[in-house]
C-alpha cells in the first residue's frame, strides 16, 4: 500500500503533472486529440436534433418544402455525428499509444504510473471524456432519431434513382460504420473496450497482468481518493470527485472486458464492494449514469463467479 499512497500523493487531478523527456512525443499526440475532445462534448452539449422538422415531413409526405425543410436540418447535424465518430478512432489511436507506454518493459504497472504521471493523467482524462460523452449520448435520443430518419432519405432516393449531395460527405460504408456506433448505449466506451481488448490480444508477448494491473491501480488510486477524508478534501470542487469516479467505472469498464474472469470475480484485484458503495454515496443524480454502466457495459457481472452482494449493490 505504501506504493499506492505515493502514486496518491503525486495524483494531484486538478494539477497538470508536466511530461517528462522520454513521455514528450506520446503526450503531444494524445494532448492533441484531448484539446479537440472539449470541442466535441460542448457540441454533443448543444445537440438539440431536428426532431419537429422531421415530424412535420412525416405527417406530410406530400408536401416537397417541409421535405426539403427537413433535410436541410438534418444534413449538418449528420455531418456533426460523423465528426463525432471520426473524433472516437483518434481517441482509440491515443488510448492505443498509452497503453504502449504505460505498459511496456521493464517498468511494473505501478512503477509506470509512478514515473509517468503526465501520461497517467492524460489516461484519466481520456476516460473522463468517454464517459461524459456516453452519458450525453444515453440521454438525448435525437442522435439515432436524426440519423434513421437521414438513412431513410437517402435510401428511398435511391431507389428513385436520385443521388444526394450529402451522400458525398456520409457514403453508406461510412453512414454503416456510424450506424453500428450509435446503435451501442455507450459507443465511446465500447470503442475503447475493443481498443483496450484488441491492443492486449495482438501484444503476445506482453503479460496481460501488465494492462490489467495497470487498470486496476488506477481503480483503485480512484477508490482511495473518493472514500479517504484526507484524500477527499484536496479537491477544490465537485467537478473532481466526478472526474475520480468516471475515470475509476472507466477502468473497472475496460479491466472487465480484458481480464478472463473480469472485474467481478473474487479473485479481482479490484475491490467492486468498495467501488460501488462509494459511488452510491454520493447524490444518486450524479452517479446514476456511472452505475448503469457498471450495470450495461461489462461482460461479467451476470457471470456465476460473481458475488450476490456485488449484484444485490448494482439492483
């Protein structure tokens, strides 16, 4: 334990820990694409949809203006939804490039996480980001109402023989891609999930304790941050315990879907009991979102190995 209070001990999250030397070149990339990752949540944030156009041109098929109407509003919002989807292959990419360097010999998961704390923070951030971007998406249906009603269009004007301008910028190949990655509750989870699973499959020389040792500290950094007093009134605002607990369902998340016997199982290195009692003390309208994903996004809760009092706190 005295290892992960000095990992805690530098864990300041409302600090920007400074990369060092050998972090530079991975850090520029990933501070890159977290730059443009504020862009896109503020974006999401205004999504308001096209929802009573597309109700007009519903109720009055024959009419070509309230058609064209209609088409009009959807056309940049779908350009926006493939913006989004492009952004979510960047950040697999930068997770992909963290990973690499959080997890390579000869350095232990902790010796990483203590030497690299740039990188470690950056980790969180991504997560951070993912999560934020899921709850937005969970709770605004107009993304997959504006979407089907855009692949609707473009598919009875083909069977009329018509082509689209806007199928120029959305081609199907690319309108099939963003269909599967709306179509998940959470897709920015899902796509690091695979990211996290495809990066541990094709490292075979790699131990895969190495990543999911590395997942789990940060769970558990997360943990003993959130429920330790002394730890806890560091932070200058409630925007940082949500920080810590996204960031902490994020890795318990990807540690599900990577380790054989996932997160839930007694012989986990990350302790869920505490986990979840310390999200469910906060106010249920900050963490509801975070415990559905624990609920809807991991593989192994409904596994046999998992302990009834672990399902009996996830009901």
């Amino acid at each position: 334990m005295g290892n992960l209070l000095k990992v805690l001990a530098c864990a300041e999250l409302e600090h920007d820990a400074q990369p060092t030397e050998a972090e530079t070149a991975v850090w520029n990339q990933v501070s890159a694409v977290l730059e443009e990752a504020h862009g896109i949540l503020a974006e999401l944030q205004s999504y308001n949809g096209a929802g009573q156009e597309i109700r007009e041109a519903i109720q009055n098929p024959g009419d070509l203006a309230l058609q064209e109407k209609a088409w009009n509003a959807v056309c940049p919002l779908v350009a926006k939804l493939k913006r989004f989807y492009e952004f979510s292959l960047r950040l697999e990419n930068a997770l992909r490039s963290l990973l690499e360097a959080l997890t390579s010999p000869p350095y232990a998961p902790m010796q990483h996480l203590e030497r690299e704390q740039a990188l470690a923070k950056q980790f969180a951030e991504i997560l951070h980001f993912t999560l934020s971007f899921d709850e937005l998406k969970m709770t605004n249906p107009a993304i997959q109402n504006d979407f089907s009603y855009y692949r609707r269009t473009i598919s009875r004007n083909r069977l009329n023989n018509q082509q689209l301008e806007a199928e120029n910028e959305v081609n199907n190949e690319m309108a099939n891609r963003m269909s599967l990655f709306y179509a998940e509750a959470t897709p920015m989870l899902k796509t690091l999930s695979n990211a996290t699973t495809k990066f541990v499959s094709e490292n075979k020389t790699l131990p895969i304790e190495d990543t999911t040792d590395c997942l789990s500290t940060m769970a558990c950094v997360c943990r003993v941050m959130l429920e330790t007093p002394e730890y806890r009134c560091r932070f200058t605002n409630t925007d940082t315990m949500l920080f810590c607990m996204r960031v902490m369902v994020g890795v318990i998340i990807l540690y599900d879907h990577v380790h054989p016997v996932g997160a839930f199982a007694k012989t986990s290195k990350i302790d869920m009991k505490g986990c979840i009692k310390v999200l469910k003390e906060q106010p249920s309208n900050s963490v509801e979102g975070l415990l559905n994903a624990l609920r809807y996004t991991t593989r192994h809760l409904n596994d046999d190995s998992t302990s009834k009092q672990i399902r009996a706190l996830l009901q």
